[in-house]
C-alpha cells in the first residue's frame, strides 16, 4: 500500500508581544506555560507555535485578487498589468478601482470631476474584459451621497445612479462580472456634510433604491453575480444599524464589502480582532447571505509602525490567515502599483519589478490553499493551510525580533519529512525599508519525530527573514 502523504502550510510570524494568545486548541489541554516562555539562558531566544491540522475552514482562491488603479494603469498599459498580475497568482480585478469608482463615466471611461483624474485615461471596461477572466465591478452612490435625503435632487441622483449602476452591469457582462459593490467607502465620503450617522442612513437608502432597481433587472434568483453593501469593517455595530434602515431590497443584498487596512501596531484596527470583525459585520447584517468581500485591504503603514518593503511583507500572511479563517469569499488587495503607497505596491511603475509584498502574495496564491487550520501561538505568529490530502508548507516570517528558534508543533497528522526549506531575506539586512526584492536561497530547518514538531532558526543572520518549508506525512 503506497504510504500517504502530507505536505502542510504554515505562516509563522515572530512578533514583540510575549504570550498574547491563550495557547489552548480544540480538545487540547491548555499547553504548560512554562513550554513558551524565552529562555534567556540559550544562545537564541525560544518561541514556540501550535497547529491542529483538523479543524479547518476552506480557503477561498479568491482572496487573492487586487485592485485597478484606473489613474495610474493606463488603457494602452492594461494588457502588460493584467499579464503581471497574472504572474503573482491574482484571481480577481477590481474595477475601476477605490475612489475614481464614485466618479466613474462607464460610457465614456473617463472620470468628470474627480480631483485624482489623470492626464491619459484608464483602461476602459472593454479593455478589462479582454485581458482579465475573473473581476468584480464598483458603481457610484456620491451623486446622491452628496444631497439632501428624500429631496427633489436627491431622488434625480437615485434615478441617474440606477440607470449608471444597470449600464455598468451590462457593460462588464452580467453573466461574466463576478461581484457589483455599491459605493465606495460611505463613511469616507463628504456626504452633505452631515454627521456620520446621517450619513450611514444616506448611504442605505441611496443602496436600498440602487439594488432594487438592480434586482428588477437581475432577478437575484436567477443572477450570477453577488451584489454587496459597502461599510467600516471597525464599527462592527454600523451593519446592525443598516439592516434596520434597509425597508426593502433586503434579500437582493447577498453580503458584504469591507475595506480591512490593518496591522500589529494599533488599538483600532489590529490583526487580533481582524477574524472577529469580519464575522461580525457580515452576519450583523445578515447571518444566512453573508458573502464576504474584502474589496480593500493592506499591511497599513499607519498601523504597522510605518513598515514597508520586507517589513510590510511580513505582515501578509497573517492578514491572509485572518481571512481564510473568518471565511471570506473574496479580496482585492490595494495598491497594485507601488508609486500610489511606496513600501507597499505589487509592482513598480512599469510593472516589471515584484516587491516584496507581491512576493510573499505570490508565494501564498500558489501555496496557501485547500483549508485554513486553526493555530495557536505565543511571541510566533502561526498561519497553516491544510492544501490538500498529501501536502502542507511552513512560511515563517522573523519580523523584528532577534535571533530566534521557533518550535512549531503539529496535531492531527504525523510529521514524516521535510522536504525542502526556502528562505526569503531581505536584499541587505541593514536595510529592510530598501525598494527592492527579497533573495529567495535554500536553507535548513530540524524535524523532532518524537515530539511531531519542527524546529527552525529564525533572523540568525539579520531581521525581517522569512521562511517557507514543506513537510510530508
């Protein structure tokens, strides 16, 4: 009988935190504390991590998109974007992008009145269609955003807004588009001016009329594409609050969109509580059609001490981890292009550099599937995905630590193997903040049969390592 095999997937993240996380998995007892504390005593500092390899949620291929960034990819420059984006592992391509969405012409790809209109236009959405498979497509709300509710103006908006919202649909392709988000970031929006929940009843009923009319056009039962709701993945409560001012087209809504900018150094849009938000909002709003998209999102510099290059790269994976887990259908990562966030673009201007950000996002597109596993850790974050019956692979990411030996330990399957080790360090370790690509080199990791775990040395030779390593069963 051939002997089976796994191969298992873990992301492991050494953070500045100590013990933040309570280290008891499904059906474990809660591990002796005295297993994770840092020996100060030893050469290197320890830490370890913990994976129970059967309690697993799928991982949507999905969540790896990115976002158009209509100003800076030109129509004439989209088939080049579209073939890099193919390259690192993008599944989906938001359209046209973030704000230029609420000002979009979609008869004329051109953007009137937007301050951000760029001298040489986009790429039209006949441009998108011929280049990219899988999109997901943003219609306005500002034109009635910025009126006074239930106004004469008001309802002119929702009657130009409807109409612009069914042409954009036909233009992408109804069958084709794969997801239409109403609105781009209400709460962000000038609004009238009025105070924030004012205009959270402003968006809904804007919403509330635009999806009706999309329903008509699109029977929700018949359609192919989801139709979603925009709002502040923070404020959690917000999506209670608009299902009660949703009067009618509720049941055309079939989730939600967020814009999920996080990271480790912030109390209001940490990491930690990433997972939790998302489910909240999503079933806040409706817990039997909550289809998740994560339109936006990014290792923030505002709230990751301002880290970019390696060290906003080493970040992603527990981002990734938190959607996969959460069960998040879907995701565009924002900015593709590194001149619109410098340290934190895919690409460079002309789409012929990866950075490190794409990097690691290209290594996870292609090894981060099958199902999310449940982790539990101490100073070592841990993302693991269980891909498939035979396979799993280790990412471990140093961060900012010291020289460390990370102990992961695995429940649920026997470790037999390790099959190979990558390591990805910065270009010059004195300079992880430096505009350029990570080196991928072979390295070396221990396997402790006894005690089913593997060990490795992390940020020995600098900080802001990363490593990837597969293991078979």
């Amino acid at each position: 009988m051939t002997k089976l095999k796994w191969t298992i997937l873990i992301a492991v993240i050494v953070s500045t935190s100590g013990c933040s996380k309570s280290l008891k998995g499904p059906g474990q007892d809660l591990i002796n504390e005295t297993d994770v504390k840092h020996n100060a005593t030893a050469t290197l500092l320890t830490a370890n991590g913990y994976v129970w390899a059967n309690d697993k949620v799928p991982i949507n291929p999905d969540i790896f998109g990115v976002n158009n960034d209509w100003s800076r990819v030109t129509n004439a420059s989209f088939s080049s974007f579209a073939l890099a984006l193919n390259g690192i592992g993008s599944r989906l391509v938001r359209f046209p992008g973030g704000w230029e969405s609420e000002y979009y012409n979609w008869s004329s790809n051109s953007t009137p009145g937007w301050s951000g209109t760029p001298a040489t236009p986009g790429a039209s959405i006949a441009t998108l269609k011929a280049n990219v498979t899988d999109y997901a497509i943003v219609v306005p709300t500002l034109q009635a955003m910025n009126e006074e509710l239930w106004s004469p103006a008001w309802w002119s908006a929702i009657a130009a807004l409807r109409d612009s919202a069914v042409k954009a649909i036909n233009l992408a392709g109804a069958t084709q588009v794969k997801i239409v988000e109403i609105g781009n970031e209400w709460w962000l929006q000038w609004g009238g001016g009025v105070a924030r929940n004012a205009k959270l009843i402003k968006y809904v009923k804007t919403a509330m009329n635009i999806a009706e009319y999309i329903n008509q056009q699109f029977p929700s039962a018949t359609r192919n594409f989801k139709l979603l709701i925009n709002g502040d993945y923070t404020v959690p409560s917000e999506f209670t609050a608009m299902k009660a001012q949703f009067t009618k087209a509720y049941d055309a809504i079939d989730g939600v969109a967020l814009h999920t900018y996080t990271g480790h150094y912030t109390t209001t849009h940490g990491i930690d509580s990433l997972k939790s938000r998302i489910e909240q909002c999503a079933n806040n709003f409706n817990p039997v059609k909550n289809y998740t998209y994560l339109s936006e999102w990014a290792p923030s510099k505002a709230y990751n001490d301002n880290w970019v290059y390696m060290q906003a790269a080493n970040v992603v994976p527990d981002i990734i981890q938190a959607y996969a887990r959460a069960g998040a259908d879907a995701g565009s990562y924002w900015p593709p292009v590194n001149s619109s966030i410098p340290g934190l673009g895919l690409l460079n201007y002309n789409y012929g550099v990866v950075f490190p950000c794409g990097q690691i996002f290209k290594e996870m597109s292609s090894s981060y599937t099958g199902h999310a596993v449940n982790t539990v850790y101490d100073s070592i974050h841990v993302a693991a995905a269980r891909n498939s019956t035979d396979t799993l692979t280790l990412f471990v990411m140093g961060r900012n630590q010291p020289a460390t030996t990370c102990n992961v330990k695995v429940y649920g399957f026997t470790i037999s193997a390790i099959e190979s080790v990558v390591r990805f360090r910065p270009n010059n370790y004195t300079l992880p903040d430096a505009a350029v690509p990570y080196i991928a080199e072979t390295a070396a990791a221990t396997l402790d049969a006894v005690n089913n775990r593997i060990t490795i040395d992390v940020n020995s030779a600098g900080q802001f390592e990363m490593y990837k390593i597969v293991l078979k069963q």
